[in-house]
C-alpha cells in the first residue's frame, strides 16, 4: 500500500494530505508518515536520487533524471496539485536589489 512506503518529506509541507488524481478523475487522500524530514528540496531529491525513499520533488529538479533514467516517476497516471510560491521582504529592501530582479526573472 503507498502509505507504507518510505517516504521522505519536505519538513513544512510534511504535515499537509496527499491528494492524488488519477487521469480518470479518481481522487485518493493519504497522509503517509516519512521516515526521514529536510527544509531543503535538492536535499530531498539527493536522497531520493540515492534510493533513501519516495519523494515528491519539484519537476525542474528531477527533469533531467528522468530524462535519464536515473530517477522515474513511481505514478505516471496519478497527479497533484500544483502549489503556490510567494515571497515576501522588507518594505525599506531595494526596488531593484538582486533578490526582486531574480523573482522578476523568474515570473517572466
């Protein structure tokens, strides 16, 4: 059952359900408990990579595994919602300081 697969998570997201939808439209809900907790994405892909667990890790990390071979997805029919990214600073940081210029970047 994938509940009980080893799991690595995203320290804080690892508390938040899984919500899986399969290409039919099925929904599946579970809340698997990992055995092993990182603050750091490349962390958990690193580990993944290295056959520590099951991870769910940001595309752009793993693409090229894939791509590869190195790495597969485990549930090719299955998705997850996608999930939102903000930042925030402070109002006295420059307007044009090398932090906005990135996340300008990025949103372009």
């Amino acid at each position: 059952m994938l509940v009980n697969w080893e799991w690595l998570a995203l320290e804080p997201v690892q508390a938040i359900p899984l919500k899986f939808r399969h290409k039919t439209g099925e929904i599946v809900n579970i809340k698997p408990t990992p055995h092993l907790y990182t603050n750091d994405a490349q962390a958990l892909h690193r580990l993944a990579h290295a056959g520590a667990g099951l991870a769910i890790v940001p595309e752009f990390l793993v693409q090229a595994d894939i791509t590869t071979g190195n790495m597969a997805v485990v549930l090719p029919e299955w998705t997850l919602p996608s999930i939102s990214v903000f930042a925030q600073w402070p109002a006295n940081a420059p307007k044009h300081g090398l932090i906005h210029l990135a996340l300008d970047a990025l949103t372009q």
